[in-house]
C-alpha cells in the first residue's frame, strides 16, 4: 500500500507565506495531487505535479521531488479564507489508477 | 449547476436499516468513486467504477454495495447500517489522466452527504 504523511496542524498569519510538506512512500507513482477543503465542503483541486520541480498558479506553488517522495505546497500573501484543510493525494498505476489521500493538514490563518 | 450532485445531503438512519446515497455527474466523464471521510482519517475509497460495467472495490468496501446504472449515475447503498458508518461521504469522478499528454485527470467532488447512524 501506500504511505502518505503531512502535519495535523498549521498556523499562519495573514500576508506570511506557509509551506505545507508531504512526503510518501509508494511504487508505481503516477502523479501527485493538493486538494482544498473548507469545513463541511468539498475538496476542490489546487495543483498536479508529475515531474520534479515547481509548478505555481498564483498565489499557490506545488514542488514534487520524486527520488525523495517528497512534496510541498506553497502558499503566499496568505489570506482569511486560506484556512482550510489541505489534502495531498497519491496516485499509483496497478491495474487501475486511483488516488490514496494523506489525513489532510488543518491551516488556521490568523489576523 | 453543479457538476456533481449527491442526494441525499444530510441522513439521519437507525441501525439495520438499508439506505442509498446517490450520485449524479453532467461532467461526461466515465469515472466514479465514492469516498468516506472521518476525522483524523481522511479520505478513504469505498468503491470505483472506470465505466458502466466496471465495478471495483476500494480500500474499505465492507458492508457497501453500488450500482452504476449509467455513465452519469453512481449509488452506493449500505445493506444494513451500523453507527460505525456514521460519516460524511463523498461521490467523485473524473477523465482518464496520468498519460504521456500530462492530462492530470483530477478528480471532481460532489457537495457530500452527512450520514448518522443511530
């Protein structure tokens, strides 16, 4: 199976830049996925690496290194309604592909 | 319009009873999950369907059944409720992705449905 692991918990302040880690064990990896999820709501796409490096979309970065099963997702000038829940997600080719998710990482950003 | 629907949005059921949860996706895509989600635990797969004849068992498929009765339509029923189904369920789909092209074949959520078992 595999092994997806991020932090519980993480505080921010408005306007700082947070860093939220994943890494994973796993073989047959096919893609890495950061998802947003606000209390009692869906989990909603953020960002898609397959190769090493970064990718960024606004305010949002993604950084994938693959021989370290290692991920990291960037957020800049932080705001109120970034504190959410934050998922990394897993996925491996075996016959069929489909995403293992991490418990996900809680972001409290405050004033 | 929503892309993914789910119905029922919030359930309150007792122990024994047979209940459904249903999925409904205007995304034309030909994958469906149903997921479970419970704190501390994440995101868990129940069941996965790649096409309307295709059904697979997730991580945690025990005492879940589904039917897809389309492309568009994807139920999961609990035969008979226990309380340790109590949990906030999720229907997902998406296109086929991780290929050469890069296509990430994200996975789209519906709004969730509350379930309690009594």
């Amino acid at each position: 199976g595999q092994n997806i692991d991020q932090p519980t918990e993480m505080t921010a302040t408005e306007g700082a830049i947070v860093q939220i880690n994943c890494t994973y064990q796993t073989s047959g990896f096919n893609g890495l996925f950061w998802y947003q999820q606000h209390a009692g709501e869906a989990p909603t796409f953020l960002s898609y690496n397959v190769l090493d490096g970064l990718e960024e979309k606004g305010r949002f970065s993604s950084f994938l290194s693959r021989s370290k099963g290692y991920s990291y997702l960037l957020l800049k000038e932080l705001q109120m309604k970034d504190s959410a829940s934050y998922l990394c997600a897993v996925r491996v080719i075996s016959g069929y592909s489909t995403l293992t998710f991490g418990k996900g990482t809680m972001l409290l950003v405050s004033p | 319009d929503a892309d993914v629907t789910q119905t029922p949005r919030n359930r309150i059921t007792k122990t024994g009873k047979r209940i459904m949860l249903e999925c409904s996706q205007t995304k034309g895509h030909d994958r469906m999950y149903w997921y479970r989600q419970d704190p501390g635990l994440g995101l868990r797969l129940i069941y996965y369907s790649f096409d309307v004849k295709d059904i697979n068992k997730g991580e945690i498929s025990d005492g879940y059944s589904v039917s897809r009765q389309a492309q568009a339509k994807f139920s999961l029923s609990l035969e008979s409720a226990i309380p340790n189904q109590t949990a906030l369920y999720f229907c997902a789909t998406s296109d086929f992705g991780g290929g050469a092209d890069g296509t990430p074949g994200e996975q789209f959520f519906g709004p969730g449905t509350r379930l309690t078992v009594l």
